[in-house]
C-alpha cells in the first residue's frame, strides 16, 4: 500500500521523511544497533559499562535500547543452554545517550533447568532502570497458541515514513525526529480514529544481516518490542504522538519468548490495549512470525498525560 494521491505539501512531506530514513545506509544503521550490545566489562565481576556516545537528537534514550541492553548483560552471566524466556523491567528515570550506562547483575538463583537474574541499570550514579530475567534450557512439552489473526500482508500495509508524513499534526521538528534511519524496515496498519479501535498492527523486518545467534536475534526483538505498544493506549481515543498536550512514556515492560526468530523475516507486532484511567494505560501485544508461529507475548503500562490546548 502507497500513501496515495495528496496535495503537493503533503507530498513533499512524504519525500522528505523518506529521506531523512534513507539517510544511513541500512547495513550501517543495522551494525550501529548491534554495537549497542557490546557492552564492556567493568571492574568488578558481573559489571559492565556502554560508553557514553559523543552526541545525540534524542530527549532520552530509547527503552528498546535498555532492555535490550540489560537482556545481553543477563545472559553474559547465565549457563549457554540457557535461552532467555521472560523478561519484567522497570524504566525508573529518563537516561541520557551522552553519559555512559552502568550495568550491575545479579545471580539471584541458578538450578538445573532456570537461573534468574536481576540487572540493575545507573547513569550517573543513579538507578534508571531495572529488570529481571529468567532462563530456562529448552524442555519440550505441551504446546498450543492463540492464533495469527487475519491481518493484511506487509507489502498492503502502509510504509512507516508515510505513516508518519500522513499526520495532522506534522511539523517539521516531529518529522526530523520521527523519520529518522532505524534498524527495521516498518509497515502499518492503524484503524481510523472515528472507529475507536483497540486494535492495531506493525511489521518488521531488519535492514540488514545479524545471522542466527538466537540471543542476538532475541534482543533486537526485544528493542523492537517498545516500538508502537504504547500508542495502543492512544487509538481507541482518536490520540498519538503527534497530538498536541500528550504526554507519554513506559512505566513497565514484561516480555515472553515463545518461540526462535530471525529478524531479518517479516515478524508481525498485534497490538492491543484493554483499559486507560488515572493516567495511565495497559497494552498487550502479540508477535508472529509470518507464518503465523506465535514467538513472544509483550505487556506494558504506559503514562499518558492529556492537557488539550486552550
């Protein structure tokens, strides 16, 4: 699907944002996330430091890029057999890209099918995010799955650049930052606000090539898990990021591994939110392989802080 005929303003618009996203090279935009994982060990034992990056656009970091992050920290600490299969997070306070990210882990508990971690997350010298892993080795049993449901294809859904030029509110600040390169080639789908839909969906499909290490393809899954939920909590209210007076950001974050990914293939993100109230909102979220193989299941709680313009 194309973004269709539109007025010349409009149109420019969407040239721009996909630009500004062709900008890096996807090979270079692809190794630059990857880089984000090799992390370097402190001091102490089970310690490691990320360096702060010698500038940014961005407000905060993204808290795709902590779990990801803290997800790699654990494993660094855990049996190789051991395959991650839950994670719970907390993002405590906003972090900056330009100070360097502390990571301490925990051992709480290593048996002989699970070990448990805990990775506490500082920037200077305070605490801004924390997770719990948990790792089991791979144990056949029961089985089923909620199914794929009838979704339109990637290549009918609307590429994400026009997705983001489509918006009302567009100014040129949210289109420089919004469009900027990612790792993930996107397409969406999002019902129209007069609907008042609970219900909507992404596909991914990396840039480039990681190649099959399970804990690699796993924690870009994981960046890519904090990639829309939030806006679930949004739609049924006719809101988005882009909406004047809206505050938003994650308060919490828990994901579950299913299944083996490579997020080079199309993975689909089913996107839903159940409830909103005392400024918050929970979003559910459901992933696919395009075959329909469910490979992870995502719960998050959100802020949001609406003040509509006088």
């Amino acid at each position: 699907m194309t973004a269709g005929k539109h007025n010349p303003e409009v149109m420019a618009r969407i040239e721009r944002a996909r630009a500004l996203f062709d900008s890096v090279p996807a090979d270079e935009m692809v190794d630059s996330v990857s880089r984000l994982f090799e992390l370097q060990p402190d001091e102490a034992t089970d310690e490691f430091i990320y360096p702060a990056q010698p500038h940014t656009n961005r407000a905060r970091i993204f808290g795709g890029q902590v779990v990801a992050q803290s997800l790699i920290a654990a494993a660094r600490t855990v049996e190789p057999e051991k395959q991650i299969h839950s994670l719970h997070a907390y993002f405590l306070r906003g972090g900056q890209e330009t100070a360097p990210l502390h990571f301490r882990v925990h051992r709480d508990f290593d048996g002989r099918s699970f070990a448990n971690r805990r990775v506490v997350v500082r920037q200077e010298g305070k605490v801004i995010f924390n997770l719990t892993a948990s790792f089991q080795v791979p144990d056949p049993g029961l089985a089923h799955q909620v199914p794929m449901p009838d979704l339109l294809p990637p290549e009918q859904c609307l590429d994400f650049t026009d997705f983001i030029a489509l918006s009302p509110n567009m100014d040129d600040r949210l289109l420089q930052q919004l469009s900027k390169p990612r790792p993930f080639e996107m397409r969406s789908f999002r019902p129209a606000p007069k609907e008042k839909a609970t219900q909507h969906y992404q596909w991914f499909r990396l840039r480039g090539s990681i190649g099959d290490d399970p804990l690699l393809n796993r924690a870009f899954l994981s960046f890519a898990s904090d990639m829309g939920l939030l806006s679930s909590s949004m739609l049924p209210h006719g809101l988005n990021w882009t909406t004047p007076g809206l505050f938003s950001t994650s308060l919490d974050h828990a994901m579950w591994f299913h299944n083996d990914v490579r997020v080079e293939d199309w993975f689909v993100y089913v996107m839903d939110s159940g409830w909103t109230g005392n400024s918050r909102g929970i979003n559910h979220g459901y992933i696919y392989r395009q075959d329909g193989t469910l490979i992870a299941s995502v719960v998050q709680e959100g802020l949001l802080r609406y003040k509509p313009p006088a």
